[in-house]
C-alpha cells in the first residue's frame, strides 16, 4: 500500500544521501581553500557564512551514526572543514 511506499521511497532518499554527503563535504572544502575573500565587500569572509558552514558540520557531528566506520570518510571531511575554518577565517 501506500506507507510501504512512502517509507521506501524515505529510506532510498536518506541512502542517496550518505552517498551525496561525501561529495558535498569536499565541494566545501574546496571552496574554503579558495581565496574567497573577494566575494564579500572590504575583502573579508562575512562571520554569518563561515558559521552556516560550520553549524552543518556539528548538525553532521550530531548524528547518531558518525561513529560507525563506513562515517569515517564524512568524519574526516567536516573535521577538515572545522580546521579549515578556524586557521583561515578565526572560527571558535
């Protein structure tokens, strides 16, 4: 019927995501190591994008399967994230 559908089709969803998730990571960080300053006026990376990036990356941390070892990929990326954030934009 229609719940076995849905649920399906849910499940599918959240699995195309753990696969998306890795890749999206990586755009970010390659956009991070870019010199971005340009994008804003006076040169300097507003706080308010530094701080959506980094508020996904704990959303990221706060899920119950990070620990698991097929995470570990999606560990590394938002742990270089963070890195990345605080040495070249000052994020605490």
């Amino acid at each position: 019927g229609k719940g076995s559908k849905k649920g399906k089709s849910g499940a599918e969803g959240l699995l195309q995501w753990d696969s998306e998730r890795e890749k999206v990571l990586q755009a970010l960080i390659q956009l991070l190591q870019l010199d971005i300053r340009l994008l804003w006026s006076l040169s300097l990376v507003e706080e308010e994008f530094v701080s959506c990036v980094t508020c996904c990356c704990y959303k990221l941390l706060e899920n119950p399967t990070i620990g698991h070892v097929k995470s570990k990929p999606t560990r590394d990326g938002i742990i270089h994230l963070l890195g990345l954030s605080i040495k070249k934009y000052n994020h605490f």
